[in-house]
C-alpha cells in the first residue's frame, strides 16, 4: 500500500512542480506585492473557494490518512491552476507540525444533523453554560509534538522530497480564526448568549475576554521565544506578499511577529453593534493583532458601520467588502489608505443559474464604485457550482473583461 501511496504523491507532486515553476507565478507576486503596498498595478483576482468536494478530480487514492491529506492538497492546487486568476502556487510544500496545545481545557459537542456528515449544520453544545464555568479554562501553552512531527516529516520526505521542498509549519495552533478571540468564543459560550452577556453579565464577559486575549498572547510569544515562527506563517486571507515585508518562503524560522502577515475576523458579531463589537471584542483584538507587521480584518461579517472602529488598528492594511456590506458607504469609509477586498457574493456569482448577463450587471456595479481605490475581487465561501467544473474558470474570464471595461 505504502509502495502505491508513493507513487501516486510523486506523480502528483511532479505535476505541482510544473505549476509552481511556471513564471506566471512571479508576476503574480508583483501584482500582490505592490496592491498590498497600496501601489496597485491592477486589481489582483483571487478564487478562495470552488466547491472542491464536488469535482471528480477530488477524489483520493492514498491509503494512508496523512498521505491521503497531502495528496488532497495537491490534488486542489494542481486543479485551481487553471482557473487563471492571481492566486501564487508556491515551489513548496507545507506540513503542519504536531501540536501538544491542549487547548482552553474545554471543549463542546458538536451535533450534526447527519451523523457522517462533517460539513453538514450542526447544533453545538456549548461546555460554558454556568458562569461559574470559566473557572475550568486552562491558559493554552504551544508546544510540538517532535517525535511526530519528525516521523511525518520523515515519512513525507522519502516520498517526494526529492521532488518538492518539504516545509514544516511550527507556527502556533491559536492563529487566524483559531487567535481573533471571536471563533473560538463563539464555540465555547454561543452567539446568543454572548449577546445575552453583554447585556446580564458584562463585568463577567470582560474577565472571560482579557483570559482569552492574554491565552493568546502567550501563545504567540512562547512560539516566538522557541524560534517557531516562519515566514510561511503569512496569512492575510489573499496572497500575502507586500514591499514591507520579506515574502512568504520555506528556509526563514526563528522570525519575529512583526516581520508577519496577521489576519482577524468577527463573524459571531456581525449582529452587534458598532460600539459594543468595540467595547466587548475589538478592543482585545488589537494587542494580538499590533504585534504583527501588518493586517487584514473581516471574512463574511457587515463591516460597513465598523470601519471607523476597525481605523483603530495601527497596522491594518486589508479590509473585507463582504457581500452583507454596502458597498458604496465601506468604500467612501475606507478610502485610499486601505486594500479593499471586494467580495461579491457567490450565491449570484457562481452557485445558481449561471447568467453571464447578470454576474457581468452586479460586477459592473460594484466594480464602479470600487475605482479609484486599492481592491481585489475575491471569490470565497462557494458550497456549490452544481457540479460544473467550467464555471470557475467563465467567471474568472467574465471579471477580466469587467475589468476592462472599467
């Protein structure tokens, strides 16, 4: 079996070689660099999501669970190579490190409507139901697991690591919707009571922030006293390469915070307001987030009346126009000092009655308000392009020539 895993991981990884090699990958990083400099040559494109699950080319052979992970991987970038937007596939590949993190020493049940369907809807048991509760959270400690992560390194490398750079991410497991507080706030109290929080129990909800926020930090910090940062560690939910910043690549570790990307969101406060999302959220973010070199904020949540808030965050460099936000307002109150990620909703977009007429109509509209700032037009959260591999690639082509126009 291990004998068949290998070959088919070769092959692929050969394949992904010829992808990452391909100088169209260095002119994209130009792109990038300069619109996340706020020197934009163009507006970059970007396809986050593409309803992988239901193209044939995602089924996997691997026997192996981790192998099957990595081929999947490959599998994915190798069939996003041909949409044709901006996004960079890279000479190497990432393996995550083993973590010992224990997390916040509590944890919830997740409820799914089908029982073996893990990306279904699910009703969560939230473990802090009492507010007595909180005494049972332990402070997160980041730790690696080396004896594991050294034989799947190992394991990887006799594979294909005379074919493909093999790169381990020892970065920390609270980063990214895992460090923005909110997340994992969400899952460990549930949106309605925090709402509720806010309101009956704010002195408590406060205490229950600042543990999470300090958790966080510690984590960041042990990990950067360890030497465990990377340059790979960039995220900012695009492409994070900028002319203040060295760029994302597999040699550089022991990197401080300030040399990286960072990226945070809200999602479970899109129903709050402007100034309890300040006073119950943002205003624990920030310390996370300064530590960085620069950031980017926002995911699906309505931003439009936080702008003003979110300007607090002295290194924030990105901002999401999701497709809840009115765009012409987020645009005036964003300006020019800021990259617009505009966000069209991929509902209209891609996952319906594929109409070139209308997706070219909404892109037109919202594309015009866009001009004259820094923005990229991002393609995210698509569950379903009922099952039409093509459609990626007709939309990426319909942006271009909205592109033109404008």
């Amino acid at each position: 079996m291990k004998n068949n895993d290998k070959a088919i991981l070769r092959e692929l990884a050969e394949k992904y070689m010829e992808k990452a090699n391909d100088p169209i990958q260095e002119e994209r990083r130009k792109i990038w660099r300069h619109l996340n400099s706020l020197q934009m040559i163009r507006p970059a494109i970007y396809i986050r999501a593409f309803a992988w699950r239901e193209m044939p080319q995602s089924q996997c052979f691997c026997n192996d669970p981790f192998l099957r992970g990595i081929e999947d991987k490959l599998r994915t970038e190798i069939f996003r190579s041909s949409f044709g937007d901006d996004y960079i596939i890279e000479p190497w590949l990432t393996m995550k490190a083993a973590s010992n993190c224990s997390g916040w020493g509590i944890t919830g049940k997740r409820n799914f409507t089908e029982e073996q369907e893990v990306m279904g809807a699910y009703k969560e048991d939230y473990p802090i139901k009492e507010l007595s509760d909180i005494k049972k959270l332990k402070v997160p400690s980041h730790s690696i697991n080396e004896e594991e992560t050294a034989q799947k390194f190992e394991t990887l490398g006799s594979m294909v690591g005379d074919i493909i750079k093999i790169k381990v991410d020892r970065g920390p497991v609270y980063l990214n919707f895992a460090g923005d507080i909110s997340t994992e706030l969400g899952h460990l109290r549930g949106i309605e009571n925090i709402m509720m929080d806010m309101m009956d129990n704010p002195g408590w909800l406060h205490e229950l922030l600042s543990f999470m926020r300090d958790g966080i930090l510690k984590v960041h910090e042990e990990a950067e006293k360890a030497g465990d940062w990377g340059l790979v560690n960039h995220y900012n939910q695009a492409m994070p390469y900028s002319l203040e910043l060295e760029d994302p690549e597999p040699s550089t570790q022991n990197v401080a915070r300030k040399k990286l990307w960072c990226f945070m969101a809200s999602q479970e406060y899109t129903c709050i307001s402007p100034e309890m999302f300040n006073e119950f959220l943002l205003q624990y973010q920030i310390p996370i987030i300064e530590k960085f070199g620069l950031s980017a904020y926002g995911c699906c949540e309505d931003l439009t009346a936080k702008i003003p808030f979110l300007k607090k965050i002295p290194n924030l460099r990105r901002i999401a126009l999701t497709p809840f936000m009115n765009i012409e307002r987020s645009v005036e109150s964003i300006g020019r000092d800021y990259v617009i990620s505009y966000r069209p909703s991929p509902a209209d977009m891609v996952s319906y009655d594929f109409d070139r007429d209308r997706i070219m109509g909404i892109l037109k509209k919202g594309l015009s308000l866009c001009k004259g700032s820094q923005f990229d037009i991002t393609l995210k959260d698509v569950e379903t392009v009922e099952r039409d591999p093509e459609r990626i690639r007709k939309w990426v082509a319909i942006v271009r020539e909205a592109l033109d126009e404008l």
